[in-house]
C-alpha cells in the first residue's frame, strides 16, 4: 500500500498538487492552518492512492513524499 505524507508547516498551498493527482485525493484543507498562514495540502483517501508520485513531482517545494 502507498503511503503519501506531507511536511505541512512548508506547505504553501499552492494547489499543483490537488491538480495532478489523477485519483483526485488530494485536497487543500478547510479547517486547519500552517505556521505559514497558508491551508495546506492533504490526502484525503490513503486506501484509493496508487503511488504515482505525480503530486511530489508537481510540488514546487518538495513537500511531499510517496513510499509504496
């Protein structure tokens, strides 16, 4: 199974992520935000993701990691 993690202090929420993802997983989070001031990107189904690490390439802040 694949394991998506962010380091949501550095997130800026840009969005590029929640773009690429080809599942449509990932999301800007509504109710929480970062040491920034920015609402950070997060995944919202772990189960459905298929590791294609396409929103890790997208991260203009390499904020992401993908294990599977």
């Amino acid at each position: 199974m694949a394991k998506v993690t962010f380091d949501t202090d550095l997130c800026k929420g840009c969005g590029l992520c929640v773009t690429a993802c080809p599942k449509g997983i990932i999301a800007l989070a509504k109710d929480k935000i970062n040491k920034k001031g920015h609402s950070p990107a997060e995944i919202t189904d772990q189960e459905k993701c298929i590791a294609c690490a396409f929103c890790a390439t997208m991260c203009p802040d390499c904020v992401i990691t993908v294990e599977k």
